[in-house]
C-alpha cells in the first residue's frame, strides 16, 4: 500500500535522505524545507528560514545545506540547530557538489561560486566562476573536474578554474 507524506502547500522542487536519521528532507516552492521520518509519514521538524521558493537540499556531516530564488544558501546544523546563511549570489541558486568539506554553488545568475569552511559556523566565497551568461543548473564536481550544465544546453569541463571543454549537447536545459 503506497504512502502518502503530506504537509508542503507548494509543489515539491527538491529531495535528499538521510539514511543514519532516518529522514526524507524535501523542499518546496512554498519556502519551506520538511525533515520526514520514514517510518510515521508525517514531518517532525519544519524550517522556515527561506523566504522563497527552494531549489536544492543535500545532507553531509549533519549539516543540510538548502539553495533558494531568495539568492542564498542556508547551512542547517542538525546537532546545534543553528543555521547559517550565505549570500553572494545575485539570482535563484539552483544547485550544489562538495569538495570534502567545502563546496561549489550553482546560480542563475550564470556564476559557480567556491565556498571554502573556515571554521564549524563560517565559510567564505573563495572565488567566482563566471560561466555563462545563461544560468547555471547543475554542477558536478569529480576528481578534480567541475561539469557543468547551463540554460542554453551546454555542458562544460571545467578543471583548476579554467574551461577545458565546451559541449553544445542540447537545444535547452540540462538541470540534472
């Protein structure tokens, strides 16, 4: 018997789960961000702190990092419950990979941004990625390299800050 989570008012844009939790954390366009228990079917804990539509959520190291067309990202702690708010890009931002414990953002407002963890409540932009004058979607970062997928349906390589490759893949969007 399928079950049914119930709760957001908005569409859903975004899921990530967190297995040793056990939560289903999702993301709406209503600008909230719901942590699930599995088991019950009925979220414990609503955060509020975007004030508008959310666009991405990723768990890592009891912190969940969230992403939002109100320009920022939010750096959840799950052991001190404090939040972190970061802002630096000047539209939505849309996604997010890890480089241990720091980390790229995506926006479209067509920049990478490289945040860099000072300490267990500061992290600072390291530098900017101007990718495009379309929006950045999706951003994966492996073995050094950064791929990227814009607006217009390019995908490109980048490694150590420089464009490798450019790949006109798509006649639109590449968001996943």
């Amino acid at each position: 018997i399928p079950k049914v989570y119930s709760g957001h008012l908005g569409p859903i844009s975004c899921l990530d789960f967190d297995s040793e939790k056990e939560l289903i954390i999702s993301g709406s366009h209503d600008g909230t961000i719901r942590l699930w228990n599995i088991n019950n079917f009925h979220y414990k804990k609503m955060l509020t702190y975007h004030s508008d539509e959310v666009y991405f959520v990723k768990v890592k190291n009891n912190l969940l990092y969230s992403g939002s067309k109100d320009c920022t990202i939010k750096i959840y702690n799950f052991i001190t419950q404090k939040n972190i708010t970061l802002k630096e890009h000047t539209l939505s931002v849309w996604t997010i990979d890890f480089d241990n414990d720091n980390f790229f953002t995506g926006s479209l407002d067509g920049t990478i941004k490289y945040w860099e963890k000072k300490n267990s409540d500061n992290y600072q932009s390291k530098y900017t990625l101007n990718i495009t004058k379309y929006s950045v979607l999706k951003i994966c970062y492996y073995n050094n390299y950064l791929f990227i997928g814009t607006w217009n349906g390019c995908i490109e390589i980048w490694k150590e800050k420089n464009k490798i490759l450019s790949i006109n893949a798509h006649q639109s969007y590449i968001s996943a």
